[in-house]
C-alpha cells in the first residue's frame, strides 16, 4: 500500500473511530484525525502481528479497515485517558 493509501486509511480510519469512541469528541482537525489514523492503523498492525491475527496490506480489504478501525480507537482511548478532564 502506497503513501497515499496509508493517508486515505488513516482518515477514514480515525473519522470512524471518532465516531465509536464514547464521550465528547476532541476537537482535532483533519490533520490531527489522519494522524490518529494512521497511528492507530500502525498500532492495530503490530498488534495483530505479534499475535498472528493478520496484517495490514491491502486497502479494500475488511480486515484492513478492522485492524485500522481497532488500532485508532485504542489509541483515542489512551489519549482520552492520558489527557485528563479538560475545562473549558
């Protein structure tokens, strides 16, 4: 998968995990969903690896997109958790 395939996964990606992860949505941008993204996606597929569920190599495959998709909530999940309660 190509550069710009990882950048189409990774926003798609994140805007659907945005939309899964519970509780108010930070305020990102596009850039900062991409990012988490294509981060997630990253994490998803060390993780799926390392435990021999599958990998990250096609763009129009469902397991792909799952792995992304898992990948990025994790990780808004983490940082959900990391950043605390904000006040505004």
């Amino acid at each position: 998968m190509g550069i710009l395939g990882w950048i189409f996964l990774g926003l798609f990606a994140g805007l659907i995990a945005r939309a899964v992860t519970p509780g108010r949505p930070e305020p990102r941008g596009c850039i900062g969903t991409t990012a988490i993204g294509i981060l997630g996606a990253l994490i998803g597929g060390a993780i799926a690896t390392a435990l021999d569920l599958g990998e990250i190599d096609e763009f129009f495959d469902l397991e792909t997109w799952l792995i992304a998709i898992g990948g990025s909530v994790l990780l808004l999940l983490v940082l959900g958790a990391l950043g605390g309660r904000r006040r505004y």
